[in-house]
C-alpha cells in the first residue's frame, strides 16, 4: 500500500507536468528582493514573452514580494512562488495569463478545478451517491469498537447493529496515514514544485485532520448507539422509518466523506459534476484599458476619467492645460500639453508639446515639442522640436531640430519612407527614404534619396548628397592631378556619397610666367558611365583667381570651367586612372591692373579665344582648351 500511494504521489505530478501548457514551462531568469508585484508581472511579461490580465483594483500589486536568486526556472514556479503567499489563482487562456483572487470567482467559461493554479496538494473528490441499504437477517450482536480508521469504524457499527443490518460502507478516504508519512508526502510535493511554503501546509492540513477525525469519530459514536436503541421490528424494510433512516444515513456518509477530503486538501469543497463551458477568447483591449467616447480635464486627474486616466483610450478630449491617457483613436486638443503613454491614432494637437509613449499613428502638432517613445507612420510638426526614439515613416518638420532613432535589434525591415527637414539640424539612426533637408547639418545612417545641407554626415548614400562637405563613410572619394592649357597644376578632390553626384575642391597654380598666380574654387560633378576600366565623367567648377603680388584679389576676377574626362584604368581592377578630356572656360574679371591703368588679368591670355569682351568695368573672355592627367 505505501508502493501504491508513493506511486500516485509520483504519477500526479508528472502528469500535471505534461498537461501544463507550454508557456508555463518556459524558463524566466528572474529576481526580485523586496519589489512591487506590479514590477515583477512587467519582468516576467519581458523575459517570459507573455502578456497577464488581472484588474489593478483588486489585485494588491503594491505588495513586497521577494524570489531568491538562482538559474532560470520555469515561469510556473516564479508565479506559485509568490500567487500561493498571496492566495491568488492564474489560468492560461487563449495564450494570456490571467490572475484573480483565489477566493473570487473564476473567469466565465473556466471548469471548477481545470487549468487553474496553483494546484492544490491533492485533487477534491467528487460528490459519491449514496449506498442503499440492504437488510439482512435480524440478530443482536454486541458491539465492541476499536481503534480503526473513521470509515471503517462506520462500517463495523453498522454491522454490529441489532436492528439494521447494512452492507459495509466503502473506504472512502482510503488507508489512514500515521504523521510521518504525511510529512514525508508533503515534502516530496515540495520538492517537485520547489516551494518552500509547502511544508507549513501539511503541517496545518494534519492537524485539521486530526480535529476532523475526532469530531466526526464522536458524531459516529452517538449515531451507532441511537441506531441500536431502536426495536427491530420498527425498522422494517415497508416502513416510512426505515426510508427515512436510510435516507438520513446516506446524506450522513456523503456529508462525513466531503469533511475528510476537505480536512485533508485544507480547501472549501467544490462542486466539479457542473457541465463544461466553452472558454471565450479574451477581449484584450477591454481587459488592458477602458475605452470612452470623449472626456474633459483640467490637469490629471481632475476630469471626467478621474483616477482611472491612465487605463483610458478616449475618441475624442480635450485639455484645458494639461491631459493624460492610455491612448487617443481619435482628436485630442490640449492647451498645454497632451500626454498618451502608449499608443496615439490620430491627431494630437497642442500649444507646447504633444507625447506619445509607444506608437504613432496620425498627426502631432504643437507649438515647442513633439515626442513619440517608439515608431510609427505619420507627421510631427513642431515649432522647436521633433523627436521619435524609433524609426518614424513619414514627415518630421521642424525649426531647430528633428531625431529618429534607430531600430529594434530584431527589425528587419525599415518603417518606410521619412522626409526630415529642419531649420538647424536633422539626425536619423535609420534609413532615410526620401528628402533629408537642414539649413546646417543633416546626419544619416542610410540616405536613399537626397541630403540638402551645408555639411552632410552618412554612411551609406545610394542618391546624393549635396552640401558643402559631404562626409559619406561608403562614399565616393576621389583625388585628379591635372594639367591643363590654363593651369600646369591643377588639383580636384571629389567627395560625395557616390559617383551619380559629388563636389570638388579646386586648387590652381602658375608659377613659371614670373610672376605666381594662383585659384581656390568649389563645384560639382557626375559620373555619367563607369564600365569596368572606363569611365565618363563630367564637372563644372569656379576658381577665384587670386594675380595680386601681395596674395589676394580683391575685385571679381573669376574662372569658370566645364569639362568632360574620359578615364581608362592603367591595370584591370586598379584605382589609378588616366584621364583627359576637353574643357570650356569662362572668365569673368573686374581686376584693376594699377600698371595698365584698366581692367586686365593674365587667365587666358594668349589662347584662342572664342569671344572676348570689355564692358565698362568688366572683362569677359571665352576659350576652349585641355586637361590631363591622374585619378587616384
């Protein structure tokens, strides 16, 4: 018998192991001294992957609760460890766990008993029907009582009676167990769902057991004497009596088995032979957050959600100053400020600023700031300031600043198109599909379009970047050494975010007519082929051209140049071209010449000259010529 009952206390186990559902067995790292329960759920919802339902009323998420340090355990532990302390109940429905209090109700649609936990130390037996009675054949036998187990004590009264003669009654609780026995049950049960609060349970459940047996043993006693006292004949098996007393010894035993098994799991009888429901699928927006047509505050939490504003979606509100919600579906107009702490679809529209704690889906306007805690697809304007910690598909337009940042580890695709303009600087961790605009600074990780700025960070641009500096990490970097009919130096330095579009730094010299001149200027350039070892490309370019003996010009004395270079490779898969090309040259000069008492300049005197006139003030001199040289 100890084989047998070490066996189901075995067996019970195991197969509630393998009926759990999976998401209970999923192993969680977690570690809690001395924190609120509502922090432990948030870390378990994290590092298990499943969301819980419960109501924030009823559940005392403020108390300490404390779970020991140790390797990950399975999520079933970590919520036994602190729901039996705290006399809660769970069930997984539909994926998501919901809590209650264990006293409370069920959900509607959850059996009596199934799919909920903690479970308790043995499962409740159901309701027995009760045994007729049999008469057997008249006689008196004296009664002797020993000291056997409380059902078997009933069946031998019974037989022992002079007027009722009744089948055995059944062993109903099964074999008596001595206290060490039980102890060590309990603490086995303890091991397998290693809570340390499960041996105070069985310490408290074999002194209820005891109580029960002594009070029930005393009821027995009295039954068994009032039974014999009655003269046999009275008890015929025709009479009323003898139905009533059947009838009442019945209710009797079911009554004395319900006490055992209640004395022994140490919890209220349930009734278990009710008819199964089907489980509905849980609304989550319901159960997460109440949802209203409209509401009205002044500032948190005097309005018409009162203390229950975070936990509202609203349609339609209004803030007279300041505004808070789970969420807007709708219009939200606020004087001051309008505060969602997760999901906005819509239009938010404020004064100073607008915040949208997890996701954007609409409109955000205001007067200083708009702030959205993750992504999403829509339009932030903002008279300072927009900002989106994850990437954001669609328009930031700001007058100092826009920033979206960067995105999941696990994203793999990018939220979709973002256009960025700004009056000083424009920052995107993530991929810009689009226009990225700023009157100073524009710094991207991805550019899939065009830069516009006075300086331009990237990493990769597949489109261009236009500014005066163009910094690409992937870029188009490129350096000609020229020597033309104009200039026997020449150098061009060409950054840009590829070879479709790029600028160039320009430097000029002449020092062998006696007399040095030399040009700075800037332009722009294409490469319009590039196969293989040949290449195509085409620039236009300005350089001051500085003939003073003390350095610089003053007066307008500018050259201008448009010139196509073909290029060949020196070696199949090298970097260093030969390149030459013809060229077109322009130049402009308002130069004064002091020795010559007119306007005069050097550049491009004594080529073939294709027009040249003098003006007033002003010299224009047009020319064809050359250039050759290296690209490295």
């Amino acid at each position: 018998m100890r084989y047998l009952i070490l066996f189901l206390f075995c067996w019970v186990p195991l197969r509630a192991w393998a009926q759990m559902p999976q998401v209970l067995q999923r192993p969680v790292p977690i570690t809690a001294d001395n924190q609120p329960l509502s922090t432990v759920l948030r870390q378990l919802s994290r590092q298990g992957g499943v969301s819980f339902s419960y109501s924030s009323t009823v559940l005392p998420l403020q108390t300490r609760v404390t779970i020991p340090p140790g390797p990950p355990r399975p999520l079933y532990y970590t919520l036994d460890a602190f729901c039996r302390p705290l006399r809660l109940s769970y069930a997984v429905v539909e994926g998501q766990i919901v809590l209650w209090r264990a006293n409370d109700r069920p959900p509607a649609g959850l059996l009596a008993g199934a799919g909920i936990y903690p479970k308790p130390l043995g499962p409740p037996a159901p309701p027995r029907q009760a045994v007729p009675l049999r008469p057997l054949p008249t006689r008196r036998v004296g009664v002797r009582v020993k000291k056997y187990p409380l059902a078997r004590q009933l069946s031998t009264t019974a037989n022992a009676t002079a007027s009722v003669a009744a089948t055995p009654v059944p062993d109903l609780s099964g074999p008596t167990l001595s206290a060490a026995d039980t102890i060590n049950m309990a603490a086995d049960t303890a091991a397998y769902f290693n809570l340390g609060n499960i041996m105070a349970k069985a310490q408290q459940t074999l002194v209820a057991m005891k109580r029960q047996a002594q009070i029930k043993g005393r009821q027995l006693k009295t039954t068994a004497q009032r039974v014999a006292a009655v003269p046999p004949m009275a008890l015929s098996p025709d009479s009323a009596r003898w139905r009533q007393r059947q009838a009442r010894a019945s209710r009797f035993i079911d009554s004395l088995t319900v006490s055992i098994m209640r004395a022994k799991v140490n919890l209220r009888a349930r009734d278990t032979t009710l008819a199964s429901t089907a489980v509905r699928p849980p609304r989550v927006a319901n159960s997460l957050y109440d949802e209203h047509t409209w509401q009205i505050t002044l500032v948190p939490p005097l309005g018409t959600n009162g203390l229950r504003a975070g936990r509202a979606v609203n349609r339609y509100s209004a803030n007279v100053l300041v505004g808070y919600a789970a969420g807007l579906r709708g219009l939200e107009l606020g004087t001051v400020l309008n505060l969602d702490r997760d999901t906005v679809r819509g239009s938010q529209l404020a004064g100073v600023g607008n915040l949208a704690g997890r996701h954007l889906g609409g409109l955000q306007g205001a007067g200083v700031l708009n702030v959205v805690g993750g992504g999403g697809r829509g339009l932030q304007l903002a008279g300072v300031l927009n900002i989106a910690a994850r990437p954001l598909a669609g328009w930031q337009a700001a007058g100092v600043l826009n920033y979206a940042g960067p995105p999941r580890p696990d994203a793999t695709e990018p939220a979709g198109p973002l256009v960025q303009t700004a009056g000083v600087l424009n920052v995107s961790l993530a991929e810009v599909r689009g226009v990225q605009a700023a009157g100073v600074l524009n710094v991207a990780r991805r550019v899939r379009g065009v830069q516009l700025g006075l300086f331009n960070v990237a990493d990769t641009v597949t489109g261009a970047s236009v500014g005066l500096l163009n910094f690409v990490r992937h870029g188009y970097y490129r350096l000609d050494v020229l020597y033309s009919e104009t200039w026997p130096a020449l150098a061009t330095l060409k950054l840009g975010g590829s070879a479709w579009f790029y600028t160039q730094f320009v430097g000029a010299a002449q020092p062998f007519d006696g007399q040095l001149r030399w040009g700075l200027g800037y332009g722009l350039g294409t490469e319009l082929a590039a196969r293989r070892r040949f290449s195509l490309s085409l620039d236009a370019l300005a350089l001051h051209v500085n003939e003073e003996p003390s350095g610089w010009t003053k007066q307008l004395n500018l050259q201008s140049q448009l010139r196509l270079l073909v290029g060949w490779a020196l070696w199949k898969g090298g970097r260093i071209r030969l390149v030459a090309g013809p060229e077109v040259n322009v130049l402009v000069s308002q130069r004064y010449d002091a020795d010559r008492q007119a306007v005069y300049s050097q550049v491009g005197e004594g080529q073939h000259l294709l027009a040249e006139n003098l003006s007033g003030s002003t010299l224009v001199r047009v020319w064809a010529g050359y250039s050759a040289g290296l690209r490295f």
